[in-house]
C-alpha cells in the first residue's frame, strides 16, 4: 500500500464547499483510505517539518478528490 498527501473537496451543510489536504491511501492506482482528519505539515526537526510541507504542497499537481466520491 501507498500513500500520499492530496486536495480533497467537501461539500457541508447549505452546500458550503470547502478543501482540505488529507492523506489518500492506494492499492495500485485505486484509493483504498482517506485519512479522516485533515492534515498538518509535522516533523521531529525543522527540516523534516519543511520536507513534509513540500510533500503536501505537491498535491495541488494532482486532480482534486471529491470526498462524497471516496
């Protein structure tokens, strides 16, 4: 299994549409997951902090998700 960061879009009451960065779980090509919690960049050390941002910025490279669809 893998995994990335990717732009999920949500629809909420009154049809209030908004985006998060979630982490998306694959078999293969075909999304198993989601993480439910939107996520935050983190890392034990300024740099693995900024590596982890650069991995969540690299999700806006690829379509995004809609979450009634997952």
């Amino acid at each position: 299994m893998t995994w990335n960061y990717r732009v999920i879009r949500h629809v909420g009451p009154n049809n209030k549409v908004c985006y998060r960065i979630h982490e998306v779980y694959y078999e293969g090509e075909r999304v198993v997951t989601i993480a439910e919690e939107a996520s935050a960049p983190s890392g034990g050390s300024v740099e693995e902090l900024n590596d982890d941002f650069y991995r969540m910025r690299a999700a806006f490279d690829k379509p995004v998700l809609d979450y009634s669809e997952l």
